[in-house]
C-alpha cells in the first residue's frame, strides 16, 4: 500500500519591527562611540607636542580651537540622544551635530598630515556619517506640521539660498583667477592639494544648502525638519570657526581672519536666531 506524505506546514517567521526603543539605544550608541572619539581627537591636538606638523601656525591654532568646540560637541551629542528626553526637535540638533562632525572630520581626514590619531578619524566619519545617513531616513518617515508661517519659511529660505549663492561665489573669486592662468589660490591645502574646504562647500554643502532653501520655498514638508539640521551645522561650524581666533588670543597666538570671518559673524547670528523661531514651531506641533 502506497502512502503519501501530507506536506508540513512550514512556519514562516517573519522579522521582528525595530521598535522605538531600539532605535533610541542604537542613537545613543552611536553617540557614545562619537564623543570618545570627538575627546579622543581633541586631547591629542589640544595635548601633543606637534599634532598638526608643516602646517602654519595661524592653522594649528585654529584647528586646536576646533578641538575645544568638538569637546564641547562630544557633551551635546550624548545629552540630545538621552532617550528619557528625546523630542523631534533634540533629534533635529542631534543631526545638525552629526553634520558637524562629519563635515571638520573630512577635513581632518584629507587637510592635515597624517599623524597618530588618524584611525580615530576614520572611526569618527564612519561611525557619525552611518549615523546621519539612518537619522535622515528616519526623519524623513515623521510626520511634520505643515501650519508653519509662510513668512519663516520663505525668510528662512531665502537665506540658505543667499547663503550657498554668497560663499560659492567667495570661493570661486579664488578659484576662477587660478584657472585663468593667475597664482595658486590662499589658502592650499598640505603640499598643494586643494584646500579641502574648497572641495566639501562647493561639492557638497553649499549645494544642499540651496537645496533646502528651494525645498522650504516651495513648501516642501521636508523643509523645515532639514533648516533646523542645516542652520545647527551652521552655527556649530562658525562657532568653530570664530574659536580658533578665540584660541589665538587667548594664547598670544597669531590673530589670522579668512574673507569670510565677517559673513560669518552675521551668519552665526542670523541662524542662532532662526533656530530659536523654528525650534518654537516644532516644539509647538
């Protein structure tokens, strides 16, 4: 007598969801493994005897000034990633905080001699640019209010827009001269390679910063979530940048300002102000 197997039911076990809470101690991981290494870094450029080797003194000082803010950068990224009080908007500064890093750190990695806390370089990308890249697709799946005023979001708009306009033509004034057959451009990056600043603004940053202007301009619902991370990198950069002259005097150091040290000033201001507006209309949906 021939008998037939009757097929087992198979069990098909489908993929646990990521619940919040994961997500949130994922954040905060993320976050410890920066600020080790944002301390890490800073110790050695602020501590070591030549960190920063066949560079000019003006750029060690500014750099040793980065390093102050990025101590104080390893704080902020841990305190906004505290699960216990994680709102939209500390996720938004988190983010913004995260663009910090990865932006000084590329600069660490292609602008300054190679020197022994390079693989903390490397960590520091990877781990906050892993990170950025899953916080924007997270923000991205929010919900977020579309009852701001026009007058903020074209204001604000309007602003990024001016903004990536204004330096991307400071920086071509320098660069178009060179191309045309006139003297190599201030400053140059380490033996001659271009200046890593010139590379990330106009690759990079100034164009997803026009970006945003238009997204929030033509009332995207990704505008406003994206102001608030770009204006905090704004403020966090500049914040940098006018530490490193902070630093020069606070050590009798060589006072060097760029051509862009007075836009950035106005520019600090305005986006700390801006921040304030957008923080209250996020806060309040």
């Amino acid at each position: 007598m021939s008998t037939t197997q009757r097929p087992r039911a198979t069990r098909t076990r489908s993929a646990a969801p990521v619940r919040p809470a994961t997500r949130a101690h994922a954040m905060l991981a993320a976050s410890v493994v920066v600020a080790l290494g944002l301390v890490a870094s800073s110790a050695y450029g602020l501590l070591a005897e030549e960190p920063y080797r066949s560079l000019s003194e003006a750029t060690v000082l500014a750099a040793r000034g980065q390093d102050v803010v990025s101590l104080g950068a390893a704080v902020l990224v841990v305190v906004l990633a505290l699960p216990s009080r994680l709102t939209k908007t500390r996720f938004l500064a988190w983010l913004g905080v995260l663009a910090y890093v990865v932006y000084s750190y590329a600069i660490y990695l292609t602008g300054v001699p190679m020197n022994r806390v390079f693989l903390v370089y490397v960590v520091l990308e990877s781990v906050a640019g892993a990170a950025l890249l899953c916080g924007w697709w997270r923000m991205a799946a929010m919900s977020w209010p579309e009852d701001a005023s026009d007058r903020l979001r074209r204001g604000t708009g309007w602003m990024l827009v001016v903004v990536a306009v204004l330096f991307a033509g400071l920086w071509l004034s320098t660069l178009l001269p060179y191309a045309f057959g006139g003297d190599p451009p201030e400053p140059e990056g380490v033996g001659g390679t271009p200046y890593p600043v010139f590379v990330l603004d106009l690759v990079v940053v100034l164009p997803a910063i026009a970006v945003i202007g238009a997204l929030l301009l033509r009332r995207h619902r990704l505008g406003p979530p994206l102001a608030v991370v770009a204006l905090v990198k704004i403020l966090t950069l500049f914040v940098a940048l006018w530490a490193g002259p902070a630093y020069a005097l606070a050590t009798d150091g060589p006072l060097d300002l760029g051509p862009d040290a007075g836009p950035s000033l106005l520019l600090l201001a305005v986006s700390g102000w801006l921040v304030t507006l957008w923080w209250r209309t996020l806060e309040r949906s």
